[in-house]
C-alpha cells in the first residue's frame, strides 16, 4: 500500500503536486500565510524511549500464524467485540483487500506494463506459471478495493467516539498470502514488501539482526486508518471513473499483432523490451483518460478525498491529546516513533498547512497554475470532479482541454509544502506516503 504515490490515473494527487511544483517560490495566495518556522537543517536525534512493559501480543500472534483472512474472519464473527477487537478487524479488512489485489497480480502475473497502477507496483515474487490476464481484472480488482474500504470503514464506526484502547502488533507478525496456498513463504512478509518503501535507504542499511518493532495502535491511530482508507477508496473511484479496461484491450490486442511482425527479428530486440513497455503504459494510460467518464465515480472520489483530509486532521488531534508514550505509530512532538522514524517538532501542524491546501484546491477556493495562465488564474481542479470530462495529454498541454476549467481568481502556493521539504531533510517523501 504504500506505492500509492506513483499512480497516474489519481487526476487529483497528480494535479496536486504537478501545482504545487510548478508554483514560484515567492508567490503567496491571499489568507494561506503559514506561521513562520524555523526548519532544521539537520533533525537531532531523538532522545531513547523511555523503557516499556512487555506487550500482549496474543492477537498479533494469531495473525502471524493464520493469516490476515482467517483472523478477520474469527474476529468477523465475534457478537461483541472489544474496541481493540474492532480496530483488529478494520485494519485486517484494509489489508485483506491489498492482500486480494497482490493475489491477483501474482496468479495472471501482471507484466510490467501494468504496474503503474497502485497496489500492483508492490514487489511481490514472480509467478512461474501465471494463468491468462484479462483487462477487465484492473476495474474488477479496484471495484474490490473499494468495496474493502467500506467494510474496514464499518468496522472502525464500531468504536466509542471515545474510546480507549490500545491493541499490540510485532510487524514481524504481519504477512500476505500472496500465492494464497495458506502458507507463510519467503517475501510474503509485509516488512519485505513495504519495507523499502516506507523507510527507504534506512531499510536497506538496516541491522538485519534487529528484531523488527512492536506498535501500539490507539484511538488517534484509528482516525488515521479511516483516513488511509478514504484515501484508496477515492483512488479506486478515480480508477472507475476511467475505465481502463477498453483501453488496455485496444493495447494488448496491437501489441499480439505487432509481434507477428517482429518474429522473424534475429536481434534481441532490447528496444521493444525496454521502450516497448513503456509505450504500452503511456498508451493505456493516456487512452483510458481521454474518454468520457462517469460522474457519480468522479464526485465518489472527491467525496473521499475531502473525507480523508477531514479524517487525516482528527488524527492530529487526538495524537495531540496524548500523554503515554508507549510504541507510537505516529508521535506527537511530546512521543517517540516505535519505528525509528525521527519527525521534527512542528511536523503535525505543517502537514495539517499542506492539507489545507489540498482541502482548498478539492473545494475551488485555490486555483491550481497553468503554465499559460499567468499567476491570475488557474485551474479549478474541484470542477474536474463536478464536471469531469475527458484527460487528453497533448489538449491540456497546448491548453484547449484546459479552457474549460480556467478562471480567475487565487492560486496555491508551493509554500507549506517546502515547509515539509524543509523540515523533513530529503526524507519528505516518506513521511507524505506514512501521514498520508
């Protein structure tokens, strides 16, 4: 899951950054100052977390030894769960749907054309003997995404608006079924999967003898789940809402034609291999865009987008309320990060500054910059949601496809989110994908 930042599809968080970036590093929209900071070259180390009692690791036990399905399934059939019951069940939904969608592009084997999709870009093992890829399995896997997210976010509306509680999980713990034999096997551990993703070079110069962390998941971690889970629900919609399946139709067929030609080619055909694959992923990406797509998915996705963001802003604060400082997921300035990862102060509240802006772009009261508007005008990127039409590349580039969506008025800034830049030391990537 935490490869989502290179899909393509998601017109929002693509228009987002390509904004953001493109914006001149002295232009400042009205009413969107951030408080003034002082940003660290370099983060101080933090100081050692203070000692901890030996957790329970009784629930995070069974799941290391059944599997995500057979533990939601127990927990699914509980009549009363506990609020640590709940949250267990919430999160193994969400990742029981990463785990369906890693099982499906193992059992076709999903070529490399086709990971520029999220989810199917997690490195999994090869399948030896793949069964046939139909296209339809892309809308039919995100279809399941989404309908994951409803039943992780019905499971997490179990919980007290007060609750309190803390549920113990060793990462060790946490594995998918990705050839869904029931057996745990080699590079089927979550840690070996999303490990390179999430802490990047830390992961590779890693002390492989370390055992890995033991988080404690709280109330504030469950608004940060449903916020997770609004996050690849609004991507599934925007995945819906242009179909790929037509498009990568159209491009596996030319490609089988186009291989009658080159059979008889006694080269290795390196160029075909290497920018061959890259070709059929621009062309079905740049197809399944330029059609006309549906609305209900169009306005579903902006729905959840907002929703993430309102979620994404109730986590900080009820981190903020926090007092313990037992195997943290996500710190407070006051906290320690179970995992290592050491957050500036102040990092909360500049993340919530860019948030606002995503907020603000999402509800047209900030414009996105085009390149030949000016800096008077821009983009409204919530009307792409109201009234979504089709994404033609070489259109938006010249601009006439842009026309529609023009207008005056302010535009975001770059400002908080070289804040984030800023505070982070190179590793601001990280911590965008960990906060979401």
């Amino acid at each position: 899951m935490l490869r989502l930042a290179h899909f393509l599809p998601l017109a929002f968080c693509a228009f987002t950054q390509t904004a953001l970036a493109q914006t001149a590093p002295d232009q400042t929209a009205p009413d969107q100052t951030a408080p003034e900071q002082t940003a660290p070259e370099q983060t101080a180390p933090l100081q050692a977390a203070p000692a901890q009692t030996a957790p329970d690791l009784a629930l995070s036990a069974e799941i290391g030894a059944s599997g995500i399905a057979a533990t939601a399934a127990r927990l699914a059939a509980l009549p009363t769960p506990t609020a640590e019951e709940a949250f267990a069940l919430g999160a193994l939904r969400f990742l029981g749907a990463i785990e369906d969608a890693v099982q499906l592009r193992w059992r076709v084997g999903i070529s490399d054309s086709m990971q520029m999709l999220p989810v199917l870009r997690l490195p999994i093992p090869e399948n030896p003997a793949p069964a046939p890829f139909e296209p339809a399995m892309v809308s039919s896997l995100f279809t399941g995404i989404a309908a994951g997210m409803d039943s992780a976010r019905a499971s997490l509306a179990k919980l007290p608006p007060e609750a309190d509680f803390g549920l113990e999980i060793a990462l060790s713990d946490l594995w998918f079924d990705i050839d869904a034999n029931g057996l745990r096997n080699s590079g089927e551990d979550l840690s070996e999967i999303v490990g390179p993703a999430l802490l990047g070079w830390r992961w590779m110069e890693r002390d492989t003898a370390t055992p890995l962390p033991v988080l404690r998941f709280d109330a504030a971690d469950a608004a940060w789940l449903s916020a997770y889970t609004h996050l690849l629900s609004g991507v599934a919609q925007t995945v819906l809402a242009y179909d790929p399946t037509e498009a990568i139709t159209r491009v596996q067929d030319a490609r089988r034609q186009l291989e009658q030609f080159s059979a008889s080619r006694s080269d290795d055909s390196y160029l075909d291999r290497s920018f061959g694959n890259f070709a059929d992923s621009f062309a079905m990406i740049a197809e399944a865009l330029n059609q006309q797509p549906d609305p209900a998915f169009a306005l579903g996705a902006q729905d959840h987008f907002l929703s993430m963001i309102a979620e994404n802003r109730r986590f900080w604060a009820l981190v903020e309320r926090e007092t313990d400082d037992t195997r943290e997921w996500i710190p407070n300035d006051r906290q320690h990060s179970a995992l290592g990862i050491e957050l500036p102060q102040g990092a909360g509240a500049a993340w919530l500054s860019v948030l606002a802006d995503a907020e603000a772009l999402l509800k047209g009261e900030l414009l996105a910059p085009y390149w030949r508007a000016g800096d008077k005008a821009g983009v409204n990127v919530a009307r792409m949601f109201t009234d979504p039409r089709p994404i033609e590349l070489i259109g938006w580039v010249q601009g006439w496809r842009a026309l529609p969506y023009l207008e005056k008025g302010p535009i975001v800034t770059r400002q908080n989110l070289r804040r984030i830049e800023q505070m982070m030391s190179g590793s601001s990537t990280m911590f965008m994908v960990l906060v979401n």
